[in-house]
C-alpha cells in the first residue's frame, strides 16, 4: 500500500496545484503515523 501510495503522489507531484495540497496530506499523514 505504501509503494502504491507513493508512487501515486510522484504522479501527482507532476502538478504544481496538487502538491502543495499533497504536501498538507503528506504532513498530516506523517503526523499521524509518527
């Protein structure tokens, strides 16, 4: 799930728009699991 995970916000990292909203998931998420 986590290499499915990452390889989908490389994709998303594509976009300008969607990473700064990935980045706040990405946080939040590593937040959680730290």
């Amino acid at each position: 799930a986590a290499c499915g995970f990452a390889a989908v916000l490389v994709a998303l990292l594509a976009s300008g728009e969607v990473r700064e909203l990935l980045m706040g998931i990405i946080t939040s998420a590593l937040s959680q699991g730290a």
